[in-house]
C-alpha cells in the first residue's frame, strides 16, 4: 500500500485483520442477509482507526435494512463534501480507510459520489485495495481532492482487477503525467470502463498521446474528458494524435477536448480523422483557438452526414465566415446534427441571421445556443420568428435565449439552458 507510511499500515494490518470478518454476502434481495452486523462492523472499524462513523453512511445502512424489495439495479450513496451539511465534515483519509473496508465486500452500493473532499493518496489506496474485490460499485466519482500520482498507482491496480466498474470521475484530481500514463496502461487490460473524466489533472504532451495511442484499440471507452492539459507546446501535437485515433476507433461516442490550444490546423486534422468515424457523436472542442478556416473544416465533415449529433464551439473565434460555413452544410446536406453550440465567437449580424435561415430548411437541428455574440435588431427579429406561433422552429428550452420586446423593439436575453452530458 504505496505511501501510507505507519499510520497505513496499521490501517492495512487492521484492514486484513477484520477481512474475515467482512464475508457477509450480502446479496440484493436475499432475506438472510444481516444489516446490523455490517453497521457494527463498521462502527468497530471506526473505533479501531480512532475516526467517527459517517452518520450518512449508517443512515444509508438502516435505510437499506428497512427496504422489503431492495433495488435491482443497487444503491446510490451521495458522501460529496459540497452538500451544505457536509462542508464542515468532509471526508478525509482516516474516513475512508474504514469506510473501504465495507466496500470489498459484495454490497449494494451500485454509485459511490465521494467527491469534494479532503482524499489523498492514503485514502484512495484504500478504495484502490477494495476494487479488487468489489463486485457491484459501476460509478464513482472523487472530483476535486487530493489524489497523486502515488494513489493513482493503487487505483489502477485495483481497476486491474475489477470488471464492473463502468464509470470514473476524477476531474480535479492533479494526477499528473506519470497518472496518466498509468491509466493508460490499465486500460490495455480493464475492460469494463466506458466512461472516463481526467479533465483538470494536469495531464501532459506525453500523457495524452499515450492515451490516444491505447484507445487506438480499446473497445470500451465511450465518453472521454480531457480538457485543460498542461500542455508544453502549441504544436498540436496532441490534436493530431487524437485525430489519427478517431480513424481507427469504434467505440468513443463523446470527446471533449476544451481548453487543448486547439488551432485551425487541429481543428482540420480532427475533421479529417472524424469523416471515417462511425460512433463519435458528440464532440466539444469550447474554449480553444479556432477561427473560420478550421470552422470550415468542420463544415465540410458536417456536408458527409457522418454520426456527429452534438458539436460545441463555444469560446472560440469562428467569426461570421465560420459559421456561415457551417449553416451551408446545415441548409443543404447535414441531417444529423442535432445540437450546436457557438457561444461567444466574435459572431454578427451576417452570420448569426445565415444560422437563422439554415434553421428554417433544416428539421433536424433542435438546439442552437448562441449568447455571447452580436445580436443586433436582425438577429433578435429572425430568433423571434423562429420561436413565435403555435410550433415554433426553435423551442425556447432548447436554446439560451429568449426574445422580448420594449417600445416596439425586440431583444434577445439570456437563459441557462445548456446541454452538456458532463
């Protein structure tokens, strides 16, 4: 158990100790299973470590115990530290460690929110140590806390071991290069994994082309975050490892790719290796550096219907060219497109009412959020139509904005519809 030092292993030496102990098989729907002696089991672990039992946690014990038809698909326990009466009492290492114990046991937890809390490396070696048993946990999430490279080492040892897990948050976590590298390597074995969230955790140039280079092959990842690298260079080298991916893989649905220094030349070289793409469906690509030329781009892969349903632009400079190219394909080719987004992108009056005219020919397209731009008097008058009458084009939920008028004048505001899977 990397990085524990005396006080881990005391913790492991008690963890094996009380193991044995820890066997209840506590089956969804079984009749025998025994409720009250896992909460004492659990409060004996408590005291062992010297920590206070989480009352919410016993709370979701006695709740199980009470249920006379538990729940076949399992239970979700909500222990993130940003719920007004947790931010006083937020997990830290010494809560965990005990708390883990319950989990390499077959129990009922089907999703695990431990994020906003004060978890290290100790206490996620402890979790790390109870996947390689666990055999219900499908999500869990520990955005926002202290994990290294040193707790992502146990972490993947236990995804090494694990086939159910199916979903992993670690947004915010500052896992760093040698992390990434070594989810990168788990992945090459773990085969249940299909939704992965490594955004803000100062992944590198190295650490993403290892992931791209792996996810060449992998059959199971479909959404991937990996926004906000820090990144070396401006070279896009990155993109272009990325894009080289999405020729060969066929299972990725979604890709975000924010905040990646993403230029006109990546953008083209990611709507290159998207035209021979069968899954991707969704691709966000906000707060880069794209301008009309890679705008095209875009627009061109848009004219070959490929399965792209989502594409987010928001926070670059695609300007009018850009998405006039983009309402061309819209207008006249693209029948798959679903939801747009180009917020705050230098837009104007040519190419926010050509967007406003592609919507009029196009039946496919049901959100479009564009605040952040410039609407003048022309563009608030085509969203009004568009959003006027009995069935509207455009419905108001479905956009962020919405029109309203004063001394004759429409306006558009802004509203805080957005639809984003993550």
């Amino acid at each position: 158990w990397h990085g524990m030092g005396d006080s881990g292993s005391f913790k492991l030496s008690y963890y094996n100790e009380y193991k044995s102990y820890l066997r209840l098989n506590i089956i969804m729907g079984d009749k025998e299973r025994n409720i009250e002696n896992l909460i004492d089991t659990y409060k004996n672990a408590c005291d062992a470590a010297n920590v206070q039992p989480q009352t919410k946690f016993l709370d979701f014990l006695s709740m199980v115990d009470k249920e006379t038809e538990p729940s076949i698909d399992g239970y979700t326990l909500n222990l993130n530290g940003n719920q007004p009466e947790q931010r006083n009492l937020r997990l830290t290492d010494e809560d965990i460690v005990p708390f883990s114990s319950e989990l390499a046991i077959d129990f009922v937890i089907s999703t695990l929110d431990l994020s906003y809390n004060r978890i290290s490396d100790t206490g996620v070696s402890a979790i790390g140590f109870a996947l390689q048993e666990n055999k219900t946990l499908e999500e869990l999430s520990l955005v926002m806390n202290d994990v290294g490279p040193s707790g992502m080492e146990s972490l993947c040892t236990g995804l090494q071991m694990n086939d159910i897990l199916r979903k992993l948050n670690l947004k915010g976590n500052k896992i760093g290069r040698d992390g990434g590298i070594m989810l990168s390597a788990t992945l090459q074995i773990n085969s249940s994994l299909s939704d992965l969230n490594i955004a803000d955790t100062d992944q590198t140039n190295e650490s993403l082309i290892a992931l791209s280079t792996v996810l060449h092959d992998n059959a199971s990842i479909k959404k991937l975050d990996a926004s906000n690298p820090l990144l070396q260079s401006e070279g896009e080298e990155t993109t272009c490892h990325f894009a080289n991916m999405l020729r060969t893989n066929y299972s990725l649905s979604e890709l975000h790719l924010c905040k990646h220094g993403i230029m006109d030349f990546g953008a083209s070289r990611l709507a290159d290796g998207l035209k021979d793409n069968k899954t991707l469906s969704f691709l966000n690509l906000n707060c880069n550096k794209i301008s009309e030329d890679g705008a095209k781009a875009l627009g061109e892969l848009l004219k070959m219907n490929t399965p792209l349903r989502k594409l987010s632009l928001a926070s670059n400079r695609i300007g009018n060219n850009g998405v006039v190219a983009l309402s061309e394909a819209i207008a006249t080719n693209n029948c798959n497109l679903t939801s747009l987004w180009i917020n705050n992108n230098l837009i104007s009056e040519t190419g926010l009412c050509a967007l406003a005219a592609a919507l009029r020919s196009n039946i496919t397209l049901t959100n479009v959020y564009l605040w952040g731009n410039g609407l003048r008097n022309t563009v608030c008058n085509s969203f009004q139509l568009l959003m006027a009458g009995n069935k509207p084009r455009l419905l108001a939920h479905n956009t962020d904005v919405i029109p309203y008028v004063v001394d004759g004048v429409t306006y558009l505001a802004e509203t805080g519809h957005y639809l984003f899977s993550h």
